[in-house]
C-alpha cells in the first residue's frame, strides 16, 4: 500500500469516528475497523469482474469510485463476501466511502493539523471544474508557491486535496519535479502581468523581423514587419494540437510541418497523375543538375529558396497538402523518403516519397489558411495551417487517423501571476469573453472571434484552465475589472500563523505564530485586513532556525513592507511592533523629540512646532525580548 493509500485510509476511518448514526450516537472502534478493514480486504474475494485495483484507499476519485462500486456490487459472490464481513460491513463500508470521496471533493478540510514544512492552504479548495480561478490574498500567503499543487492537480485530473496529502506525505519537491515536467512537456505557462503588459504580448501583436539572404534572395539583411502570436495565443494552439502516436503506421513525426506543394501547376496534368500512382512529389529545376552547392548560380531562373526548402528543409513525417487552385487543395501526404532525383523522368526530377492519405480530391482551405490565397510557388510552409485542421479535414473526409492522431485530451495550466497589475481591458481585449466556460471551444455556446491583425478565428480550447494570482495589498479586489470578476472564481488566502513553529533560542522561546497573529490583528485595525502580513516570510525558519535569522527577516522585508503600508508614519508601524509598550533597547523603531530652536536657531518669524524624528534600532533584531514583546504587552 502506498503513502497515500495510508493516509487516504487513516482519514476514511478518522471521517467515520467523526460521523453519528441515525440515533445521534457515534460509531464505536469496532464498527469503524470493521468497515475499513472490510474496504482493505473483501475486493480481493469477489469473482468473476476485473477491478482496475484491489486498493480502494488508491481510488481519489468519487465518480470512478462510483463505478466501481456497482461494478463490486454485482460480482456474483457479492453476498457471500458482503455476509462474511459481518453485519453487511463490506455493503455499508462501499457507501460511506463514496460518501467520504464526494465530502473531499467539496473542498472538507482533512488535514486539520498542517505540517510546519506546509504553506498550502487546505480549507479553501476549488472545484476544477472552474475553467478560471484566483488565488488572492495579502503578500507572503503562498499565492504562487500554491500555484504548483493546483497546476499538477489539474493537469492529472486529481482533486487538489491529494496533491495536497502528497505534499504532506512525500514532501513538496516530487509536486514540484512534476509541474517542471508538465511545464517542459509544454503544458503549463507562466507569466506576469504588470503596467506595460499589453494585447500584443498576450494574444497578437505586429513586430519587426530581421530578414535573411534565405528570404530575400539579396546580400543584405532588411527588417519587415510580420504578425506574431503572443503567449497565451500560442498556448491554446497547443492545447489544441492532436497527439501523434509514436511509431503510427502513417509515419507522421511529432511536431510535423505542413508544407503546400505544387505539383505541375494547378489543376490536373501528367505530372500529378504520375505523383498520385507512384506516392511521390516532385518539382523542377532541373536544369541546375542534381546536386545544389553553394556555386549554383540561380540568377537567371530564381528558385534558390524553394529548392532549399524541398531538399533540406522538409524532412520525413512532414505532412505535405497537394495545390489544386488558389484555394483548394486535392491531396494530402506524409513525406516517407528523403530528396531524390529521377533520372528517367523527362522533366521535375527532383522527387521525395510521400504516402497519400487522401487524393483526388476538393477541399477548399481558404478560411483555415487566414482568408490567403496559396501561390504558385512550388514549396512553402502553411504556418496557419495547424495539425487540428488537417484531422478536421480528415474527419470530414471520413478519412480516420484515429491509430495516428488523436484529439488533445490532456489539460494545460496556463499561470498569470499578479493578474491585477495589469490593465485587464487592454490585456484581454475581446478575450475577456471568450474564456467563460460556457463559450469554450467544444461547448454549446462556443464563441470565435476574428482577430484584428492576423484575421484568424480564435477560440480558447475547453482543456485549456487559468489559474491567477492576485496581490489584495497592490489593489483592492472590489476595484478589479468586473468583467473579469465575473468571469473567475475566487479562492482567499490568508496568513495562516498556526504552521509557524516556535523559534527555540538560548536566550529563550519566540512563539511565531503568536507574533505574527498579534502583528497581523494590528495591521486589520490600522489599516485593513488585505495587508495583513502572509506566513510565507518566516518559512525559511524552520529550516534555519536562529535569532540572527529572524532578524534578517525584520531587517530587510517586514520593517520595509510597514513602512510601505503605512507611508513612513513611524507611529503606526511602532504600534503595529508593539514599540509604544517596550524599553527603550526593546524597541525596533526609535521616536526622538527634535528641538527646533537648537536645530534652527534664530527662525526669524518662522513658527515651527517641535517635531518627532525616528530611526531604526539595530541593536533590537538581536534581542529575543523586542520579539516577544510584540504579543506580550506586559
């Protein structure tokens, strides 16, 4: 039994010691042992089904568990194993777990007692079935750190509270070697959104490009402007790309390029015929001979870019579609050899293998290929042509690449952290509509939009999730943008002290929790509870446990962040330490009385109050007494 089959185990039996019966009474020791040890034992004795496992406790899920169980309780030899358990404990046990599993799945809190390794919050747990989710809270709640348990748990379809207990029961370093998997397998994105952060980095933009000698046939290098997909663009293009099957039958790669040639020119000829028989493609040229060099001197007849393009560029298990006329397309192909050329062929004997899939056909791709035209020229690149318009096309076709291809069913994370410090209207534009759940691609009211610059239609993909951080400190969330509120589900977090452990000193104990729950009451009376100060400051603590450390942490991050909150009024931020009820040498923050007169002299008419001037006590970070006297006052 696993990890967290023990644990999922121990907390079925904790869930049922907590549960009362119909007459008000709790369920003895015994009664509880039986039912889970009924769970622990009797799947194995039932006959004749085939169970995906023998160990319930593995089984996270409530629906698959759902189907287990009428799966368990037909098993022909269900009564007699049901009746040997005692008291039908195996029947009563397979129901309170189902029960159990849905309680989970509601967000109930199982992991009552955090570990001090834990920053995770457990109590405000999302249903993933929400396409768009915030985690907001004040600064130092583990915001972004939580981002990783929800992104893993998301992409593995897990409830969130069990990679929570993986957290917990393996440690936080096997979620995060996980996500950086996912995140490298390109399913997971990370970005910030801040004040300069606009549409043309997030969906579109027009942006300069450097041109080769390759793309322009001259010896010096121009800039042109093209169209370029911004991040989340990108990622929804590739949650919708079909996964290839390795080693498929049809032989095309992973990640292929599709390419448009012309065979022959438009229309049908000899050429086409002679390509569509033999499985081959073929092009011209022929008059520079068969081997290219660096000598070949194309400035009579031209073709440099495209020959290189047919003889290094395209490479085996890329998709080729064969030019009909301008706007639809008769063939499509995979290309299974490498450049040849055909010496008893009269004329385009430059040739690669290709295996048809479809030909002699009339398939318009005019509205896939952005509303472009394709040229005559011989070969290039498709680039608004995706892998999922080429099995639509297919699957229209009747043409099934099922063995080859097949839709994406795998979930992608996309990660915006500090989502509102960006301007949202301009970020989104008309995105802010299109990521609702209910106007998803695949859903009954699917939405595409027409972009501005490219003209292509765009949908965000049903497999494609949101998950946002957002700062409560740097803006309030009652002044973010509604469309964009309504559109998201909102998770809180908040400091939690409680996981802090005492920091043990020679000089004495520093309860952190306790200082930090003091500090924190303080700062919702002074100024409010969105500033509150997150439990995350201190973690390093309990792995480097000292006073020089915690005074490290005083120095450079929370006397910097109060004297933020409060615009340098030392008085509050002397409150907020606790200072106004210390000794002197106890105090973080030193107020001194300044005399004007002395420091001005003579002010000639000038009426000045007598002023307050502060200053930071160093000595104080080294002593245990300017901490303990934050919570106690006495």
């Amino acid at each position: 039994m696993s990890d967290l089959s023990k644990l999922q185990k121990r907390q079925y039996a904790d869930w049922l010691k907590r549960k009362t019966k119909s007459n008000g009474k709790l369920y003895s020791e015994n009664t509880v042992g039986s039912y889970v040890s009924s769970l622990s034992t009797a799947p194995a004795r039932l006959i004749g089904i085939e169970l995906p496992t023998a160990d319930i406790f593995e089984i996270t899920s409530a629906n698959q568990f759902h189907e287990m169980r009428l799966l368990m309780e037909g098993a022909e030899n269900f009564e007699q194993v049901n009746i040997k358990a005692g008291n039908r404990a195996f029947q009563y046990a397979l129901a309170y777990y189902e029960d159990f599993l849905r309680e989970q799945e509601r967000g109930y809190d199982f992991l009552e007692e955090a570990s001090t390794t834990e920053s995770i919050v457990t109590n405000n747990l999302v249903d993933l079935n929400d396409k768009n989710i915030i985690l907001y809270g004040p600064p130092g709640t583990g915001k972004t750190y939580n981002t990783i348990a929800y992104a893993v748990a998301i992409i593995e379809n897990k409830p969130v509270h069990t990679v929570l207990q993986e957290v917990r029961t393996s440690g936080y370093d096997r979620v995060l070697t996980r996500y950086h998997d996912y995140k490298e397998n390109g399913q997971i994105e990370f970005t910030t959104f801040h004040q300069s952060y606009g549409y043309e980095e997030f969906i579109e933009g027009i942006k300069p490009k450097m041109l080769s000698d390759s793309d322009t046939d001259q010896s010096n290098d121009q800039i042109a402007y093209e169209i370029k997909a911004g991040v989340f663009k990108q990622f929804c293009e590739r949650a919708q790309t079909p996964v290839i099957q390795d080693s498929n039958t049809y032989g095309i790669r992973q990640d292929p390029t599709i390419w448009k040639v012309s065979l022959g020119g438009s229309g049908d000829n000899s050429v086409k015929r002679d390509c569509f028989h033999h499985n081959r493609i073929r092009i011209g040229w022929d008059s520079y001979g068969e081997r290219i060099t660096e000598e070949t001197d194309f400035k009579d007849h031209g073709g440099k870019t495209i020959l290189s393009r047919f003889i290094n560029e395209m490479v085996i298990g890329d998709i080729v579609l064969a030019l009909h006329n301008e706007k639809t397309i008769d063939a499509i192909g995979v290309v299974t050899g490498e450049y040849e050329w055909l010496e008893e062929m009269d004329d385009y004997k430059r040739s690669r293998k290709v295996k048809w899939l479809v030909k002699d056909i009339r398939e318009n791709i005019y509205h896939l290929n952005g509303n472009k035209v394709m040229t005559l020229g011989s070969v290039y690149r498709l680039n608004r042509i995706t892998l999922a318009d080429i099995l639509l096309i297919m699957n229209k076709l009747n043409t099934s690449l099922s063995t080859a291809i097949q839709e994406n069913g795998n979930n992608y994370v996309f990660i915006i952290d500090e989502i509102n410090r960006g301007n949202i209207s301009k970020i989104f534009g008309e995105l802010i509509t299109l990521i609702e759940p209910t106007k998803r691609m695949g859903q009954k009211e699917e939405i595409r939009l027409r972009l501005p610059y490219s003209q292509d239609e765009f949908g965000v993909p049903r497999n494609v999730y949101i998950l946002a951080t957002m700062n409560t400190a740097d803006r309030s969330i009652a002044r973010l943008d509604t469309a964009l509120r309504r559109r998201f589900y909102f998770a809180e977090m908040m400091p939690r002290p409680e996981i802090l452990q005492e920091l043990v000193t020679d000089a004495g104990i520093i309860e952190l929790s306790e200082m930090l729950n003091m500090i924190n009451r303080r700062i919702e009376v002074l100024y409010d509870r969105e500033h509150m100060i997150g439990h995350a400051y201190f973690m390093s603590l309990s792995e480097h446990s000292s006073l020089d450390k915690l005074g490290h942490i005083f120095r450079n991050t929370i006397i910097p962040l109060l004297q933020e909150y409060f615009y340098e009024d030392y008085d509050k931020i002397r409150l907020v330490l606790g200072d106004n009820n210390k000794s002197k040498e106890d105090q973080f923050i030193h107020a001194k009385q300044l005399n004007i007169n002395a420091l001005f002299g003579d002010l000639n008419g000038y009426d000045l109050d007598d002023e307050v001037s502060y200053e930071i006590h160093e000595e104080a970070f080294s002593r245990i007494e300017a901490y303990r006297k934050i919570y106690h006052n006495r």
